[in-house]
DNA sequence: TACGTACGTGTTTTT
DNA sequence: CACGTACGTA
C-alpha cells in the first residue's frame, strides 16, 4: 500500500510541468516510439523524466536501461539530469555515446574478434600517419589521392558496413576508386596486424560482432530492456544497424531526433534513418512535439524563415507561449577585428545588466575564426572558455607521452612506436624506422623484434640509439608488468625519456608550459588512479588511454566544471543541443557560411540547418553579424553578407546600428523577403579593366607599390597575387580590389 | 643519415 | 597563419 502512495506520489512528480505530448512520451508503455522533437522542445527532459519513470514507479532495474547520444557532453548533462530526478536509484543505467558503447562491448569480446583485450585505439594523427605509409608502398600519388580523402572514403565505407571485398565490388573501376579499395583492404590488414582500431571501427566491429554472435546478441539484448536514441537525425547506417539489433527481441526503443537538425551527413548520418523509422518498426507511435520553451516568437520566427526553405523535410510548425523581448539584430561589420569589439563591448553592457556570462555564447562556422575572439577577450580580461578547440590532450608533448604508454600496453603499435622513437630526437631516424618497417613487413615479425634485428644486423651504423633505447623500454615494460602504478610509470618516462631535456630550451615561455603540461599530466593521471581507488577499481594504463581517446576533441574531463566559467566560444556543430540567454552568431557571410566547400558538395540544405541550429540556441537575445573584409591565411578577402540573411528577410545593404536595425525590422521580415531588398556589392568596383598581367607594377591605396606575380581566374574573378614592396604577398579579386597602374 | 630551418601553399564541420 | 615539404648543414 506504502509503495503504491510512493509510486503516485513519484508519478505526478515526474510528470509535473510537462505538457500532454511529453507526458504521453514518458508514459508510453513499451515497444517503438518516434518522438519528432522540435528545437527546444524539451526532448532532454522527456528522454530523462521516461528512465526516471522507467526506474521508480515501473520498476525497471537502472542497469536494464540504456540510452545512447553522441557526444560525451550531452551523455554527461544526461546523467547529471537523470540523477537530479532519481538520484542513486538511476546509478546503473548505462548512458553512453555510440563510439563508448561500442568500445565497451569489443574490450569485453576482444577474443572474439581476434584481439587482445589490449588493442589500441588509433587516433587520427596515428591514422594519419599510417596512411601516408600505405599510400607510398601502393605507389599512389599524393596528388592523386592525399592521406586524408583515402582515410575519409574508408571510414564512409566502414560506416555503410562494407568490408574491402564488397567495397572493391561495388566500386567504379577508374583508378581513383581502384586505388581507394586497394587503400582500404590494406589498412584495414594493418590496423589489425597493430592490434588497433579506428573510430569506425568502435562502431563497425561491434554490429559485425552481434550480427555474428547471436549468443552475445541475445545477452545485449537481455541486459538493455530499454533503449532510448538521442539525435537520431545524425546516426549513420552502423549505428542505425546497432539500434535495430538491439532493439530487435524486446523492440523497446525511444528514438528522439529533429532532421532540421541534422548536421553530420559529412560524416555518414543517414537522415533517412528517421525519416523511415516507422517502415523498421511499422507497429511505431509517433509524437511530435511542437511547443518549443526556450527560444522568444521572433527568434523562432527567424529560424522558421530559413528553415522553410529547404525541400527535404517532414513539415513542422514550432510555437511559443513565451513573451518576445528584444527582437534579433543584424549587423555588418568591416573586418572581424571590429565584429570582435563590437562583440565584447555588447557583452560588457549585458554584464552589467545583470546576465551571467556562462549565459552567452559566440558561435562561428569555423574553428579559425575562434582566435580573434579570443585575442580580444584576453586583452580585455574577459573570462571565456573556447569548445572543440585545440585542448590538453591534443598538446604535442602529452600526445608523445601518450604514445610512450600506448606502446607499453601494445607492442605491435607500430605507429605510437615510431612517434615514440622520434620524439623527442634520439638518433634514429627516417631511414632507420624505414628499415624496421621493412624488415618486419617481409619477414612477419614484430615491429618491435624488427628493430632489434636491425640493433645487430652487420653493417648496421645505427645500433647505438636503438639500444639505448631498447634498453629503456625494457626496463618501463618491467615497470609496467610488475604492477607498478599508471601515475608512477608516467612519471618514470617524463624523467627517462629525454623529453623534459628536450622541451627545456632557454628561456622559452613556451617550453615552460609544455613542461607544466607534463606535470600536470601526471597529476590529472594520479587523480584518475585516487577515484577508481575510492571505487575499488582497479586502473591499469590502457584503461586511462581509453578513456582519454574517447574524449579527444571535447572537453577536458577533470577541468569541465571550473572552466565553464565565462562565454562561451564554439563552432556551430559544438552549439548543437545547448542552449543560452544571448547568442551572438558571427560570419554570415558567403563561402563561410555556406561554406565554400559545403556548396561544391551541393550541400546547401545542410548549411541551412547549421544555420538553423545556431538560432535556435538563443533563449532571448539573438546577434547576427557578418564583415565586409575578412583575413584568412595571409590575405584580406572581401565578403558578401550570406544569402541566408536574405531568407530571413534581413536588409544587409548599408551598415547600420543595432537601434536602427532593431527599428526597422522587429515586426516585417516577410515583407522585406519578398520583396528582395539585398544587393549585392555593385559587380565591379575594382580593377578588371586594367586587365592586369604578371609583372605590371601597381599601386594599392592601404599596401603601397607592388607588383602582380600572378593571376588566377576563378568563378568568383581573376585572382591577383600582388608581391608588395615590403616584401609581403597578398590575394585579391580584382573586381572588388581598386588598383592603381604605375 | 639526422635534424633544424626556410620557404611555399592551401584553409569545414568531429566521434 | 600553420602545416608540410625541400633543402642545407653536422
């Protein structure tokens, strides 16, 4: 009786504040669920309120439940909300990324595949680098087929689930494709040969496992009674394949998703995966949920105005019952140093008018265009914190002490081997590790033997390095077998390595960071050691890899929470799923966003939902800006306001104030779409008409006298490189670019 | 043969 | 501007 009070009590309590649909949603019995969840329409909540559900009133065991997104951070604000809600009763639901899932499951059936448990994971630049070795033993081209394009086309492979053999049969037979398929099947065979995996592979590997192993299937499928999807829009054909595996038995799956929000086909999501889920699950409910929270009526008008013009999409009205406030603004500045200031001083005023900075976030396409945010908030003491940048795993010297560790775990790591041997310098070089490699490949030895061979091969001039550091690496792998802790082995290589000596050249602020970067390394390794301990597990060294490979690119897990402080600094893919009070989206200009590649894609509808995404992060305040001139690389370009400004109606012809534009915009975008207001800058204001040829001698009015070294027609213009006196080069378009002929 | 430096060249988005 | 390659020096 107690407990059916309790169970009521917790009931009401989950469902309290939510609206019908969302309490549909939490509700719903069993068996497949589509919930089309508009921009801010609360889907985190209802994913959340449903284990809560799950777990207190319908007595679903925590550990039966399973819920999988995409990125470490949402899979991390899950937890955190679900255990809001259900505190420790929530503590054995696995809620995880796609990419952790899977490596879970293969560290767990290693044997089954081949592996030790022990295999590593490549990152890209380990990727990387042994493509390039590939590609020189194929004889292919760099020109024909660089590193990164051969990589890209076998991971979109591995995510359609193609093996090399069907890759090779589906494949066109010119020699840029033969040449692909030949890549793949012989990286595929090394990465195996290394006992490593690439990040496809996490994905790749685990569906060939359960597709094969009907018992581990069965096993999954018994332990995860439960199956909740975030960001379905964004899964590729492997994980579609995963979901509908595991969901198979019980069907007890939660798909949640927006494909106006997909923004990931460039790395194989399949959009069509929910727009066809009810044809994999014809016995499907579908709820939509319409009611967005977070966002004001102009801001949601505004994304609507974009959104709508894309053709591939199930049609959805977004409403609000929220109060407007502050109409969005569009402004244009002359370069991104201005945007920058003009940025910061807007902050300054909402600071003082009572807004938290970790309440406002800039976003830009592109992670290049973060710098100049951050050199202006640096000068002016403004606390910010920068996502998906470069960040403390990514430091070269931690890569290389990574490296030292990986190759302990996995001898047969011949890429973290040679990164190992060469960093820092120790007398082996190119020609050396060339010879390993060689040696190895053709007799089927271990890399590692390989070069001891090598150390006495008669004639050999290289042995002493090899040696030495032969001798050190027995004496860490001795460490390491003898138990010795992760933190202690860590701090053994920084001293034994060299690396420390080789970093601490004169009075280089830089080279004293790299070191406190080690320290801190050790330190951040220690803590990780101290809180498995307080749980009884035990670490050893791959598991601390592991569980920093899948963190690559996101942030830094032990600096999260102190560092959130301040704006926030993020490219539009890391916006996808946060929200703040004030957006300040920057560049809207033409071939940055749309991107210049994106549209040689013929991805525009994408683009459009980046831009989609972007808006309707914004709760309150919404600041659109773009420049006229912007420097990328070594040259200052001029740009056009992106044709998206005009889908939203905004007038982008003259500079204006954010008064000014507030004015005459906040109540008839329409009208203004209509009617077609935006010009382009006048086509030639420039220097076609001199028709310039290398050598003529010029003047520019902000560089000086220089002289034309060369000239490129591009649908855009003729592209001028102009060599200035001062010694400096720079690129225009002529059309757009007053030259003087002297 | 190893390694540092000078130059030239191309530039999205990320698990 | 930052990376990768080509070259020159030890």
């Amino acid at each position: 009786m107690e407990t059916d009070n309790l169970k009521a009590t917790l009931e009401r309590e989950f469902l309290e504040g939510l609206n019908d649909v969302q309490r549909e949603a939490v509700l719903h019995d069993g068996g497949p669920l589509l919930i089309l969840a508009g921009a801010g329409s609360g889907k985190t909540r209802v994913i959340t309120h449903r284990i809560a559900h799950l777990i207190r009133v319908r007595d679903v065991p925590s550990r039966r439940i399973l819920a999988v997104t995409f990125t470490n951070k949402a899979a991390a604000e899950m937890r955190e909300r679900t255990e809001t809600l259900v505190g420790p009763y929530g503590r054995d639901a696995m809620i995880r990324t796609f990419h952790s899932l899977g490596l879970q499951i293969l560290r767990e059936n290693a044997s089954l595949l081949g592996l030790k448990s022990s295999f590593t994971v490549y990152d890209p630049a380990a990727q990387k680098s042994l493509a390039k070795k590939i590609l020189k033993d194929l004889k292919v081209e760099a020109a024909l087929l660089p590193p990164e394009a051969a990589l890209n086309a076998t991971e979109r492979a591995r995510e359609r689930l193609l093996d090399p053999d069907s890759y090779a049969a589906e494949t066109r037979k010119d020699p840029y494709h033969q040449s692909i398929a030949q890549f793949y099947r012989e990286y595929h065979k090394r990465l195996r040969e290394q006992q490593a995996l690439d990040f496809s592979d996490l994905l790749y590997e685990t569906v060939m496992l359960l597709q094969t192993n009907a018992q581990l299937l069965e096993m999954c499928r018994r332990r995860w009674q439960h199956l909740l999807v975030d960001e379905y829009q964004d899964t590729n054909h492997a994980q579609y394949r995963l979901v509908l595996l595991l969901a198979g038995g019980h069907r007890n799956v939660v798909v949640v998703g927006d494909d106006d929000q997909s923004i990931y086909s460039w790395r194989g999501a399949d959009i069509s995966n929910i727009l066809n889920f009810e044809k994999d699950f014809p016995e499907a409910k579908v709820l939509r949920l319409e009611e967005n929270y977070r966002s004001t009526p102009s801001i949601l008008k505004l994304a609507a105005s974009v959104i709508q013009n894309n053709s591939e999409r199930r049609e959805k009205t977004l409403f609000t019952n929220r109060p407007d406030a502050r109409p969005p603004s569009f402004r244009l500045y002359q370069e991104e140093g201005e945007e920058a200031r003009s940025v910061l001083s807007r902050i300054r005023e909402l600071r003082s008018a009572g807004v938290r900075l970790n309440e406002i976030a800039v976003f830009y396409r592109t992670n290049a265009q973060s710098r100049i945010f951050e050199q202006v908030f640096r000068e002016a003491n403004l606390p910010h914190t920068v996502f998906g940048g470069f960040r403390f795993f990514d430091r070269k010297e931690i890569r290389d002490l990574m490296a030292y560790m990986q190759v302990l775990v996995n001898p047969l790591d011949v890429e973290n081997f040679e990164r190992v041997l060469a960093n820092p310098p120790k007398g082996i070089g190119e020609k050396t590790l060339e010879s390993a490699r060689f040696l190895a490949g053709t007799t089927g030895i271990p890399y590692l033997e390989a070069l001891r061979q090598l150390a006495v091969k008669p004639g050999f001039r290289g042995a002493k390095p090899i040696n030495a550091f032969l001798a050190n690496y027995e004496r860490w792998t001795d460490l390491n077998e003898s138990g010795e802790r992760p933190s202690v082995i860590l701090k053994t290589l920084i001293e034994e390595s060299g690396i420390v000596e080789y970093y601490r050249k004169e009075d280089d602020p830089e080279s004293v960071s790299r070191i406190e970067n080690m320290q801190e390394f050790a330190t951040a390794l220690a803590d990780y050691e101290d809180r498995a301990g307080a749980e009884n597990r035990e670490v050893d060294i791959a598991e601390f890899l592991q569980s920093v490979s899948l963190y690559s690119s996101e942030s830094d897990p032990d600096l999260e929470e102190e560092d959130r402080q301040g704006v926030h600094l993020m490219t539009l893919h890391n916006a996808k799923g946060l929200e703040f009070r004030v957006v300040f989206f920057t560049g809207l200009e033409e071939s940055l966003l749309p991107h210049r590649m994106s549209l040689e894609e013929g991805n525009l509808e994408e683009e459009r939902r980046l831009v989609y995404v972007g808006i309707t992060r914004a709760m309150e305040q919404l600041y659109l800006s773009a420049c006229r001139f912007r420097r990328t690389g070594g040259s200052f370009d001029p740009r056009l306001p992106s044709r998206f400004l005009e889908e939203m109606g905004i007038q982008t012809r003259r500079e204006r104030s954010y008064d000014e534009f507030d004015s005459s915009w906040s109540d008839s975008s329409r009208s203004y779409s209509e009617r077609k207001v935006v010009s382009r800058p006048a086509p030639d204001s420039g220097s076609s008409a001199l028709n310039l040829v290398p050598g003529d001698r010029i003047r520019h009015k902000s560089f000086g006298t220089g002289e034309i070294e060369d000239t490129e027609k591009t649908p855009a213009g003729t592209k001028l490189t102009i060599r200035f006196d001062d010694g400096t080069t720079r690129r225009f378009l002529d059309r757009y670019t007053p030259l003087e002929r002297i």
